[in-house]
C-alpha cells in the first residue's frame, strides 16, 4: 500500500512543527523508506496505516520515533557539545570532591538511542578520571527494545562513527569489527542499559548525580512533562545535576528546579526543600 | 571563513565545496597535494590563506599525507586546521593522518550533517548555524 | 608470496558485508533515498566499467559495472545537478571512478592485513584472476543493471582479457 497524501502532508506537519525541517513535496518515497520498517515492526501494512494508527491513539514515543526517523539518520555523538563540556569542567570535580572515594558516580543517559550518549559520557570521564571505570556507573535506558539492544552492543557503522566522534577519541576507544566499530570493552563495562518508559512509574532506578534527559520532553504535552520532571527528581541526589535539550526547560513547567548556567549552557539541579 | 578542498574528484571536490559554501566559506579547490601548496603560495600574495583543508589521502602527484606533513613543516600555515576526507579507514591509517598533524578526520562516504558534525567540533561553524 | 598462497576474496569477504558498505554508500554519496538493490536484472547490451585496485596480502579490484546510461544517471545523483544542467564524459568517469574509489576504500578496510588503494580507473572491467577469487552482487539500481564485483588480478597481467 503506498502513502497516501493524508498521510504525508500529516507527517510533513508533525516533522515540521517538531524540528523545524521541512519535507518537500517528492518526498513521498523518503517517508516511505524510513518508516516502513516502523509499520512492519508493529504488525501494520503500510505507512498509511501507521499514520491512521497514530492519528487515531496518539502515542508521543510513536511520534518521537517517526520524526527521528526522517530527520536524523544518525546520533550525532558530541550533540549540543556544552553539556559534556560541563560535566567534565565542572559537574564532575565538584562530584568527586563531595563524595567519598569509594562511592560510585551514578549518571543516568535516559532516552539513550543507540548508546551515542552514554558512550560518549564513558569516553569523556575515562579520560579525565583515572578510575573512571569502577568509579563511574552509566545507566542507559530506552523505551525500545532495539535501542537497548543496540546500546549494549556498543557496535557502530562508519555513518555513525562519522557523525560528531572526534577521530582521536575513534581510534582510542574503538576497534574494527568487519564493517563496523565497536567500543572498547571496558567502556562498554561502564554502561548498563534497560527498557524504561518514562511516561510511566519507573523502575528502580539510581539515584544518580547527573541525568541527561535531552530532546525527550519536547515531544510531550505539559502534564506528562510535569509527571517525568518530577519521576526523575525524585531518584536524583540533592545535589545532582540534570541536562535537558537546547531547546528545552523546566522553566514554566516544574518549579521545583533551579536553572544554573553553564558555559555557554546551562544544567538544572533540585531546589532545595521542594 | 576559507577552505581549500583537495581531491582528485571533482565530484569529490564539488560535494564538498557545495556544502562548505553552504556554512558560509569561500572555497578553493586542488587537484592533488601540489596543486594544493601551490594554491597555499599563490595565495599568501592576496594575503588568502584558508582555515580549513579538506585534504583527500589517494591522489596522483602528492597524496594527502604528504601534504599534511609540508603543511605541518611550514609555520606560516600554523593556523590551518587540516581534515582529512577519504575512504581510508583502517585505524592504522587514521593514526598515521593524525600523527603528521591532522586534526580531523572523516570517513567517506558521509553526509552533509557528519561534515557539519565535524565543523562544529573543531569550531569552523559560523554563529547562527547550529551544531 | 605467490597468489595460490594468499586466501580467496570469498574466504575474506562476505556478501553481507558488500551490501552493508553499499546500504552506506548509497544514501549518503548516490542521494538521499538512494539503494543498491541486491536483486539481478538482466543486463544492458553495452556496458561501463570503473574499478580502483587492492594492492596488499590480497590483491585485485573493485570493479563497479553498468550501462553507460546509468553511469550517467549515477552521476547526476551524485552531482545533484538538475536539468538543463548536463553531465560530460568526463564528468561521468570522475564520478563513477570515485563510487569505485569510495567502495574500494570501504572493502580494503575489512580485509586483513595492510594494503593499499590504487586510484580509480574507468574502461573495460579488468580481467579476472582464479575463478574462485571472485565477489560478485548483481544487482540494480533504480531498476537498472549494476554489479559490484570484487575479484583477484589475472596471474598474468598481461594476457588477453576475459570477456565479462
């Protein structure tokens, strides 16, 4: 069954309401490439019926996923690079000098895609910690099985490895693996990943000292934002640090953070007393 | 901003010099390594001297490798940022780039979004283009 | 070392393999959107070859093979130009030399050892060596013939050419 033109001018909208990117007509069979294997995988016979599926039980992780499916093809590794630049300049010696030696450092990569993120994190503290790997504990969670899958694989092609990686952190880090890379086994060590929604009650969980909830909570309406806001809070550490997107914020949405600037970013921690 | 594309393809060369305009940049273009240092001396006539080479490895005359290390050798082109853009991908050989004074590296075949990827890591994304 | 000594492409490089480098290749060099669709048609009266050669532990070429009119259909992907714009031979040959180049680089990197990379030829494909030593994915591209074929040099370089 082809794409109807519904279907497409729905996926146009959605696409350019949530990225700002703009489908062209023609791209007809781009839609159709990208997210066919979405319709299969949830049983559907075609994008058309995924699109009517959508419209008709609105689902944002189906919504995240179809947006990422036609406006990114890869995870850039350094995305919006500020909030790694903060965790090692600055998040991460004041951490080190509260806690005692031998407790670990627990970050939380939520919504970890394939594990870009969470390496990326791994790689950074174990150049700048020298026992960054029993120091550190990196929890990687994604509401698809594949992504998690993918995650603890820890098995990149060359597009991936060529979106944002520096080349000197590549061949450090990485080894081949026929076509694709894979990262070295101690830094896959340093990261666990599990399902999670986080629309929902979550698991058992941290508590962490730094989370990185980034380009998540743009794709939910105020209530279920305010629900994962506070989920998240209440498994972080007092004095814990969380990342949110470029374009997102707590400000007008939970007021039980307090915003700190960064850099040329800026991190959110727990108010106090909330 | 300023770069100079070398690659014995000028399709090669045309793929990324379209999108280096895009960014803003005035771009060059050479043949191989020694039309490239050519290009690098003619210029410093006009005061022209780029801020990024996009260096192909397998070219006819001078391959990219050795135009990494005749750039590195000559401090006049101290501030250059030299990437290398090719097919090589072994991590024997991207060491090799790296150690004659490389600062990048990206693998073909990419797209236009890990080029961008690359500038903004090595800070040639002009203001207003986000990362 | 004598070629009878070193390990056929077939013991070295799978046709998965082939087809993973070209699912990268595609999109990001060809278009957006763009496959090699691993599916074989039959194949055009005249056909144009280009092919960059390995030179290490194992020695051959990477010899991507279609009709002139795809080869040139390849091009205008590759150089998204858009009519009235048109491409010349020369255009052709540089584009379809450095698909060959970009493949190459790709397969040169699974395989063991170290090599190197010739630069792109374009012409009729090179003559193959052992019969074994031979990669081949027939396929299409937008419904058009195109084969990549990864095969070892002829034992005499210089003997008469086999008709592909």
């Amino acid at each position: 069954m082809t794409l109807t033109a519904t279907s497409f001018d729905w996926v146009r909208q959605l696409v350019h309401r949530e990225s700002a990117i703009v489908l062209q007509p023609g791209k007809e069979y781009l839609v159709e490439a990208r997210l066919l294997p979405m319709a299969q995988q949830r049983g559907l016979s075609g994008v058309s019926e995924l699109v009517e599926s959508v419209r008709n039980r609105p689902d944002p992780a189906v919504t995240r996923r179809i947006v990422e499916a036609l406006t990114t093809n890869e995870t850039s590794w350094f995305r919006d690079g500020d909030p790694f630049t903060a965790l090692t300049s600055t998040v991460m010696p004041q951490l080190v000098a509260a806690r005692r030696p031998d407790e670990r450092l627990q970050i939380w990569s939520a919504a970890c895609s394939s594990g870009q993120e969470a390496y990326t994190i791994a790689m950074l503290l174990s150049d700048a910690l020298p026992n960054a790997t029993t120091r550190v504990s990196i929890t990687a969670t994604d509401l698809s099985r594949e992504m998690v899958e993918r995650t603890r694989a820890g098995r990149f092609s060359q597009l991936e490895v060529n979106r944002g990686l520096p080349a000197s952190m590549l061949v450090r880090h990485f080894t081949r693996a026929g076509n694709e890379w894979e990262i070295a086994p101690a830094l896959r060590r340093m990261v666990t990943a599990s399902e999670c929604n986080l629309a929902a009650p979550l698991p058992r969980l941290g508590p962490f000292d730094v989370v990185y909830l980034r380009n998540v909570l743009i794709y939910f309406d105020l209530p279920t934002k305010q629900g994962i806001l506070n989920r998240v809070r209440q498994i972080m550490r007092p004095d814990g640090w969380l990342f949110l997107g470029a374009a997102e914020t707590t400000l007008g949405v939970d007021d039980n953070w307090e915003r700190v600037v960064l850099g040329r970013g800026s991190a959110y921690r727990p108010k106090k007393g909330a | 901003m300023r770069a100079l594309v070398i690659d014995d393809s000028r399709a090669m060369r045309r793929i990324v010099g379209t999108i280096l305009k895009d960014f803003g940049f005035e771009v060059r273009e050479a043949g191989d390594g020694q039309q490239a240092l050519d290009v690098l001396q003619e210029g410093k006539a006009e005061s022209w001297v780029p801020d990024l080479c996009c260096i192909d490895w397998n070219m006819p005359v001078m391959d990219g490798l050795q135009f990494v290390m005749a750039v590195r050798a000559n401090p006049e082109f101290r501030q250059v940022t030299l990437m290398m853009v090719t097919t090589e991908s072994e991590t024997g050989q991207i060491v090799k780039a790296l150690a004659a004074g490389a600062h990048e590296y990206l693998i073909k075949p990419f797209t236009a979004d890990a080029l961008r990827d690359k500038l903004a890591l090595l800070g040639l994304l002009p203001e207003g283009v986000s990362a | 070392m004598t070629l009878s000594q070193t390990q056929p492409i077939t013991e070295l490089l799978d046709a998965a393999t082939v087809q993973s480098i070209c699912d990268e290749v595609w999109p990001s060099l060809v278009g957006d959107g763009e496959a090699f669709v691993p599916v074989p048609v039959p194949p055009p009266a005249e056909l144009v070859s280009a092919w960059v050669d390995i030179i290490g532990p194992w020695t051959g070429s990477v010899v991507v093979t279609c009709a002139p009119a795809t080869a040139e259909a390849l091009t205008e992907s590759v150089l998204m130009t858009r009519p009235p714009t048109v491409v010349d031979d020369e255009d052709v040959a540089d584009a379809l030399g450095e698909l060959a180049n970009v493949l190459g680089g790709n397969v040169k990197s699974v395989l063991p050892g170290e090599s190197r990379l010739g630069l792109p030829q374009i012409g009729p494909a090179p003559a193959r060596g052992r019969l074994d030593d031979v990669r081949a994915l027939v396929g299409q591209w937008r419904g058009n013939y195109l084969t990549i074929t990864v095969q070892g040099t002829a034992p005499h370089p210089s003997g008469t050419e086999v008709p592909q």
